[in-house]
C-alpha cells in the first residue's frame, strides 16, 4: 500500500488541481469584472444620447454674469493644462474640469482627475482659470463661453460663477492649434498671451475686458481671426504675427495708454477695422498690407502714419476704405493705396474726401501722392458729368476723359504729346504718300512742292501703286518719300489753309484733310503748352 498523505497535504493537492482545470473561467470572470468597474477611473465621457458639438451660438445671454467651459472632447497632452490661479499669493495649480459622465450629471472643476477625490474650487476675488501650454500641439478644440444661463437648470450645467473681477488667463508658447479657439462673452481675460503658435482653424474672442492687454507675436493664423467688440484697456501687441485669413477687428476699443502695435504684421487679402476707436497711437510699421482694408469710421486721437506700410510682392496697390474716418488724423502714401468707396457712397462725400487728400500732399509735399490723387479724382469727376449729362453729354465727357488720360495723363507726362505727335505726322506721311496725286489734283493742290523742284502733274507713267506722281518724283522709293514729307508738314503744321484752292470735287479726301489738319493744330497747342509753362 501507498504511503497516504495528512488531509491538509490532500487538501493543497485539490486546490491545484481544481485551480488548473478553473484558470480560464476565473480569468474570463476577472476580465469582465475589470470591464464593469473600468468607467469609475475611465476619462469623462459625453452623457449617452448627447452629442458633443459647439452650442455656443445656442446659449442665451443672461444678467446674471457666469462662466461657461466647454472642455475638449479629448485629454489635453501632457504639456498643457488648466491652470487655477491664485493671484493673491502669486501662485497657482493644476485643475481638471469634467463634463456629465453616467457618474455625475454635473460638470465641476477639482484638483484631481478621479470623481472619487474631487475637491471643488471656487472663484473668489483672487482667482482666475488659466490655460498655460508650451511647446504643445493641441488636436481638439478649446471653447471658452461666457454669458452662460445656467440658473435654470443647476443640476445639469453646474459652472461656477464669477463677477467682473474675476478672470481668464491664456498663456501659450510654441503651441500648435489643430481645432479652433473661441474666447467669446468672458467678463475679463486678464491675460492673453501667445508667442510662436500655430492656429490652423478659426481664433474668434468677443471678451468685454482685456485690463492688461493682448499679444500675440510671431504666431501664424491659418484661418479667420474674429477679435470683434473687445475692450482692451492694456497693451495689444501683434508683432510679427501671419494673418493668412480674414482679420477682423470691428468695433473694437483700444483704450490703453500703450501704442497698439501691428510691426511687421503680413496680412491676407483682408483687414476689416471698421468703427474701431484708437485712443493710443498705432503702429503699423513694416507690416504688409492686405489687398483691402477697410478702415471706416475709426475713431482716432493721434495720427496714424500708414506711410511705413509695405506692399507685398506682386502687389500693385491696397484698397482701402476710409469713409466716415476723420483723414486729417490719417498719413497716406498713395503710391501704395487706392481708394476703395463702398456702394451707395454719396457722391459729395467722394469729392470731400479726395479734396482732403489732395490738400493734405500739397502741405506735406507729397508730390507723387498729389499726382496719382489728381489723376484719379479727375477720371472721376469725368465719369460723375458723363453720368449726371444726357446722351451726348455723356458722350462727350467719356471721349474727353478717355483724350485727357490718354493724349498725357490730365497733364501730368507733357512728355507723351511729342510721341503722339511723332505718331501722328508719321501715320499721315504714310497715307499721304500712297495718295499724294489724288490729294493734289482733287483735294488740295500745293503748287510749292512741285514748283520749288521744276514739276508738274502729267500723264506720265511714273505711278506708286495706284496714284499718278508728280514729275519731280523720278525714283519713288526715295525721292516720293522725301515730298510726301513736305505735303504732310504743310497740311499738318500749317496755321492757315486756302480754301479758294480746294476744287472739293472729293468729299472722303477732303475729309481727311480737315482731320488731319485739324489734329496737327491740337499738337501745334499743345506743344506750345509745354514750351511756355515748362
């Protein structure tokens, strides 16, 4: 017989044995086991039938001042954080804010990420929310609203109140946007600061307050920037910044004793700033202008020198927008802008402002200005008669203005009328040549042409191409050539014409006489014009 074991011995052989042949059921049990319990440390998720999206144009505003977060739909990387700032003792510390889950239908902000060793914060007159971020690249996008009605349903919307003294930091450095950013109804941001970032979607803030002011330097926005109805009592600071989108800063005031500064700024086709108010000076130095801008009915307290602005390459002009602003406050260089005049601008208000501009050149010498100005407001002055004018008027005011533009630029290149002149005795010296014998036997014969040279007018078979020539010209291809000059110089520069030796026997040519004879008179005027003023 066997040697038989002690039963505590028996008993450890069956718990082996039981527990080999049970592993895969125990461990199968665990795993549903962790799978159950797995959401009381799982990240915050979305409650089930509530789709995340922006409600923010949803929210109604409210007299009661609060704050709405919406948090990413995402964990933020490593790098970036929410921040809860103690300003009175210069401190501050890392936050997690949660929407509902099926754990909790509230949203709350604590010190820990786990629901289960939540601490509340709350706002006193020295704290402040902060989003501080450095070399980051942020996917998901970051949603902070303002003007949150949530008094009607706490339960569900629970966010923490704030008053006008509290508010919102965004300190960002080399950080990389991929989703947009919306600051929009906050009382205050107290701080926004963002240097070398990356926004690839939309930035919009529409904040009441920016008590210490704005900057975002040497960052890059993709697409539109929306900085609209702000109050920035601080500095605003955009120095070296892209705007490859539309810029918009409307109805904004810039109230701080600082300069705005927007050096070296390269900006896309369009910088809306219209019913902005400047009460410090602006600086647009070195930065490139956009192919519109709209800058009506700023408000200014101090010139603004757009002279210092640059044209991008390629770029002929920038047209801007300058109705309703007072242009004595604004220093232009028009070899770089065009005037841009919304439709249904009255026509006075045109004429006012480009008679203010002109004088405001011819005081500061800016002749080039004053010229291109000049140019500009007469083609328009032009236009406005042609159009006020019945048929012929405005007949005759297009075709002076396009003969004033044309013929030398309203005046202003009296060197084009020696060229149009050149043009014009050359193409009738050529004419003229061709049909010399038909202008002097049925036109308009010039007997000192011939008589100076022993010719006369025969039958003799001396012909260029179709017209007889005058006996003097025995080798056409040069000597007519020569004469046809002569013909052309009396017609063309002669003071007087006989007309008791036109026969009129050919009314086209006779025609054509006259008009060469009377443009030759404008040229002989107009040259004259030069001589004698200079």
């Amino acid at each position: 017989m066997g040697r038989l074991r002690k039963p505590s011995q028996l008993a450890i052989v069956l718990q082996k044995k039981d527990f080999e042949r049970m592993r895969l059921p125990l461990l199968l049990c665990l795993l549903l086991t962790l799978g159950s319990i797995g959401p009381l440390w799982s990240s915050p998720q979305p409650p089930r039938g509530a789709p995340q999206q922006d409600t923010a144009h949803l929210l109604p505003s409210s007299p009661r001042r609060s704050v709405g977060l919406r948090p990413p739909g995402a964990p933020l990387p490593d790098t970036v954080g929410w921040q809860y700032v103690d300003r009175d003792k210069q401190d501050s510390i890392p936050i997690f804010i949660q929407q509902p889950n099926q754990n909790s239908e509230r949203w709350y902000i604590s010190k820990s990420n786990d629901y289960r060793y939540r601490t509340w914060l709350h706002y006193n007159r020295d704290s402040a929310l902060a989003l501080r971020s450095n070399n980051a690249r942020i996917q998901t996008p970051i949603h902070v609203i303002g003007f949150y009605d949530w008094s009607s349903d706490v339960e569900t919307a629970h966010f923490w109140e704030i008053d006008e003294k509290h508010t919102f930091f965004f300190n960002t450095t080399k950080v990389t946007f991929d989703q947009c950013v919306i600051l929009r109804g906050l009382d205050t941001v107290l701080e926004f600061y963002s240097s070398g970032s990356h926004y690839r979607q939309e930035v919009e803030m529409k904040t009441d307050s920016f008590p210490i002011g704005i900057a975002l330097e040497s960052s890059i926005l993709y697409k539109d920037f929306t900085f609209t109805e702000c109050d920035v009592k601080g500095g605003a600071y955009f120095v070296g910044s892209q705007f490859l989108g539309l810029a918009s800063f409307e109805s904004s005031n810039f109230q701080g004793p600082v300069p705005v500064y927007f050096n070296g700024v390269i900006w896309g086709d369009t910088v809306v700033m219209s019913e902005a108010t400047f009460r410090s000076q602006v600086d647009f130095d070195s930065s490139v202008l956009p192919r519109y801008w709209d800058f009506s009915y700023v408000t200014l307290d101090t010139l603004v020198d757009l002279t210092v602005t640059k044209l991008d390459s390629g770029q002929d002009s920038c047209q801007i927008n300058l109705v309703g602003t007072d242009l004595n406050k604004v220093k232009l260089d028009y070899q770089k802008y065009r005037l841009f005049f919304p439709k249904g601008t009255a026509t006075e208000e045109k004429r006012r402002m480009y008679e203010t501009l002109l004088k405001q050149f011819e005081t500061n010498g800016y002749r080039d200005s004053y010229r291109l100005l000049d140019m500009e407001y007469r083609g328009f002055d032009y236009r406005t008669r042609a159009d006020e004018s019945g048929l012929l008027g405005h007949v005759w005011f297009r075709v002076a203005n396009w003969v004033d533009r044309t013929w030398w630029r309203y005046g202003y290149e009296k060197g084009r009328i020696f060229a149009w002149t050149g043009g014009l005795f050359g193409g009738f010296w050529l004419l003229n040549f061709l049909f010399l014998g038909l202008l002097h036997e049925q036109v308009y014969p010039i007997p000192a042409v011939w008589r100076a040279h022993g010719g006369e007018v025969t039958d003799h078979k001396h012909y260029i191409l179709w017209g007889p020539q005058l006996v003097a010209f025995w080798r056409p291809a040069a000597r007519s050539l020569f004469y046809s000059a002569l013909y052309t110089g009396f017609v063309f520069f002669g003071l007087k014409m006989e007309l008791d030796r036109m026969p009129f026997r050919h009314w086209l040519g006779t025609v054509y006489l006259f008009v060469q004879y009377i443009l030759g008179l404008a040229c002989l005027g107009y040259l004259a014009n030069v001589v004698i003023t200079g």
